[in-house]
C-alpha cells in the first residue's frame, strides 16, 4: 500500500495538534500494518465483529476506535479492549456500555454523536435530546463510561458553508457543554469531526480527532 498521502496528512495536521483516526473498514490487515509501521496507533472501524477480528489479529497496542453506528447487543463483543466509542447516540447504549465495562474492570471513553447534517440517514442525538440526556439522574449514576466529547458527520455536499456551518454549530455545542456540564472533568476535550471530502474545513473548526478512510486506503 502507498503510504505517501498518509505522511502528508500527518504533517498537514501537526500544527493543529488534531490526531488522525485512520478509517480501515472493509481493508485488509496488511493495509493497517502499513500504516502502523508508519507510526499510526489510532484506528477506526464501523463494524463490531470486523472490528473484534482485526484486533485479535493485529498488535496489541493499536488504539481501535469504534465509529459506526453500535447496537446494545454488540456491546460486549468490544468492551474488554475498545479504546474510544465515538458513536454514542442513546441512554440506553451508554447504560450497556457502563455495564459491560464494569464487567471487565474498566471504564470506557465515549462520544456523543449528534447530528448535525440535513439528511434523514445520519445517527446521533440533537441538542435537546443531548441535554435531556445530561439532565437524567440515570446518566449521573454510570460510573464506568467517561464522556470525552463529540462526534459528528456533515451533510454530504460540495458547499463548504454549508459544512463549515456545521461543524461551527457542533464546536459551539461542545464549548457550551464543556462549561456547563463538563467543567471540573478535563477528559471532555474531543471533538471529533471531519472524513475524507471535509477535513480540511473541520481543522479550521477546531476538530481534534478526524476520521479518514478513503484518502488514506483508497475507495470502498
Ligand atoms: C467510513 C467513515 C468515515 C471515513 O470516511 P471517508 O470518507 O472514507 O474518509 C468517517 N466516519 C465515519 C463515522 C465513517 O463511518
């Protein structure tokens, strides 16, 4: 595999001090080893049980970051070892995620995804599903998850505005929440935006975690 625009993002994005999320759903081991003998720890996959088998194969000290949509029952295929869930979208997931790390000793890091973009197909909370969600005393009793940020996906469009609109509307809600709710809890510090087609524009939005697949590995 081709690891030249790997090192050039890796630059690209050092001076913002955002880390990459390297996207390697649907690619092979051997394009993960690639990138991780290139110094890349943070990888991000959206399927459970892909996910589960890639870290059995791979090295141990990959960071595997899930990104995609998780289902309650598929939660303790990953918990022993998932390092950053950044697909967080209900109480309900965050309550089995609080159980299941409290089954293996652990506290698991979270995001909220919210949904940011105008289109039917996108996961996540809105703001005020969000904050109701903050509010529930069930929320303030999980001790085992630790609520590191936000996640969110654009609107799928040519018009950066648009997009950068978005992603100014999430880093507001994140700077928001950081004083209101998250104030005295340092770890609430990631927001997690940005693919192939918008990562530009989500660097200057002040993402700290993009999540790139396909100008890292090529198509799907
Ligand atoms: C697949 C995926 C990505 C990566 O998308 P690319 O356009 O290939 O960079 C990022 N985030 C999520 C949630 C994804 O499912």
């Amino acid at each position: 595999m081709d690891t030249t625009k790997y090192k050039e993002i890796v630059e690209e994005i050092k001076p913002y001090g955002t880390h990459l999320v390297a996207v390697s759903k649907t690619k092979p081991a051997e394009d993960i080893v690639a990138l991780y003998n290139q110094g890349q720890r943070i990888f991000g996959e959206s399927k459970v049980q892909e996910l589960a088998t890639k870290a059995t194969q791979l090295a141990k000290d990959i960071q595997w970051h899930m990104i995609g949509h998780l289902q309650t029952n598929k939660v303790k295929v990953i918990a022993p070892f998932i390092s950053l869930i950044h697909s967080v979208d209900s109480l309900k997931l965050l309550t089995e995620i609080n159980k299941q790390a409290l089954q293996n000793n652990r506290t698991i890091s979270c995001l909220f995804q919210v949904f940011i973009a105008d289109e039917e197909t996108k996961f996540g909370l809105d703001r005020a599903e969000l904050l109701q969600l903050l509010a529930s005393p069930d929320f303030a009793r999980l001790q085992n998850v630790r609520i590191c940020g936000l996640m969110g996906m654009a609107t799928n469009t040519d018009d950066e505005q648009k997009i950068a609109g978005e992603f100014a509307g999430l880093q507001n809600l994140f700077l928001e929440l950081k004083q209101t709710h998250f104030s005295n809890r340092p770890y609430f510090k990631e927001l997690s935006m940005g693919m192939s087609s918008d990562y530009k524009i989500a660097l200057k939005c002040g993402s700290t975690l993009i999540r790139l697949g396909t100008i890292l590995f090529g198509g799907r």
